[in-house]
C-alpha cells in the first residue's frame, strides 16, 4: 500500500538558517510526488512537484526538493529560511488510479526563530 | 478565478444532528475531491467526482457520509447523526482533468460536541 512518512513532527530553525524536512514513500511504481504548504486558517498550497525528469526540482518560495529513488526520499530544502516559512508542511503522493488521489504524510511543523 | 471555495468555514454541532457542507471549485474543473484533516494528521482522501459521477469512496466514508455533485459543479458533503469522532476539517480540492496539481479550498472545521 502507498505511505508517506514524515519522521519529524516538529523542527525549530533560526531565521537566515537552512532548511531540510524529509520525506519517505512507499509507492509500487514511479510516483507523482508533492509539497504542500498550510499556514494557520489557510487552505493547502502547492509547493512544489515532481513526476519524472530532473530529479532536483525548484518550487515557489525559494524551496527545492530531491527525488532520490534509492532512498524512496523526497526531501525539502531552503538555503535560507525566513519568518514567514513558519507553518505545516505535507509530503503527498499521487497514488495510482489515473487521476492523482494524493496520500499525505502527517506533517512537520516548522517554527522559526529571529 | 476565486479558487476553491468552502462554506461554512466553521460548524460547531451537537452529537446526533446532520450537518451539509458545501464546495465550490475552480470554474471548469471537472475533478473534484474530499479530504479529512484531524489534528495533527495529514489530510486523508473521503471521495472524488469526475464531473457528476463519483468514482471512490474512502472506507473512511461510513453510510453516514454521502457526498453529491450535482449537475458536475459544486458539490455538498453530508453527515448524517454525527458523532464526536467526526470532528475535523473537512478539505476539498479540484483540479483539471488530465492536470496534476489539486487547488485547496480554506476548509470547513466540524466541532461536535
């Protein structure tokens, strides 16, 4: 069955830091793999994605991710975090049936301090 | 484009009544989805519609939850003799037909007390 793990609940980074939130996935075939972004009484907010090709991928907001299939990862990064980074962040996967049904993992909560 | 809509943003309810929740997505989006979010938890898949036609149903969709989609454009969702255990948000998503990204409506939090 298709999982996604997200390993840390919460991570705290000083602003100007970097950033790096991981991502498992258990997936039979080759995955639609996702960020999404939800700030307090906000909806979800596409981050970035990848479906084939490069396996580094650039997104909004100065974050990037990289498909690594050997360790069915998909980490999330920014070279430099700012205040307003501070919010959840859901790794998903497309699961298979043609039209995309995404699995999320449960979270990580980012705070950020000045 | 307004991006997807939801209302009410917020229902508190007492145990045993039915409450109906509304979506509206992105003009000209044929596919639309339901998702549950409980704290501290990802959102998890409920159903999805192509156009009118509901095509899955979570097993987290008891016989209490019906979700309809009239005419291929809004869709409701129905809980019938909600439980305290149904408290959540309740998120939905649409997007194109043959896209791959899904756009997110703000929600509806269900308080059952």
């Amino acid at each position: 069955a298709q999982s996604v793990t997200q390993p840390d609940i919460h991570i705290t980074v000083s602003e100007g830091a970097s950033l790096e939130l991981r991502c498992n996935y258990s997936y039979g075939a080759t995955p639609y793999l996702f960020w999404y972004v939800q700030s307090p009484g906000q909806g979800l907010q596409l981050l970035l994605k990848y479906f084939s090709g490069d396996t580094l991928v650039q997104g909004i907001k100065g974050f990037e991710a990289e498909f690594k299939r050997s360790q069915s990862s998909f980490n999330l990064r920014k070279p430099s975090v700012h205040w307003s980074d501070a919010a959840e962040y859901f790794c998903a996967v497309g699961a298979s049936g043609g039209y995309n049904k995404l699995i999320f993992g449960a979270g990580t909560r980012l705070a950020v301090h000045p | 484009d307004t991006g997807v809509s939801q209302d009410p943003r917020h229902k508190i309810t007492k145990r045993g009544q039915n409450v109906t929740f509304r979506c509206d997505p992105i003009s000209e989006h044929n596919r639309l989805y339901w998702y549950r979010q409980t704290l501290g938890q990802g959102p998890e898949f409920l159903t999805y519609f192509q156009n009118e036609a509901q095509l899955e149903k979570s097993r987290l969709l008891s016989d209490r939850f019906s979700a309809e989609r009239p005419k291929g454009s809004f869709s409701t969702l129905e809980i019938q003799r909600t439980e305290q255990g149904d408290s959540a948000m309740y998120l939905c998503a649409s997007s194109l037909d043959g896209g791959d990204e899904q756009y997110f409506g703000p929600g509806t939090r269900l308080t059952v007390t």
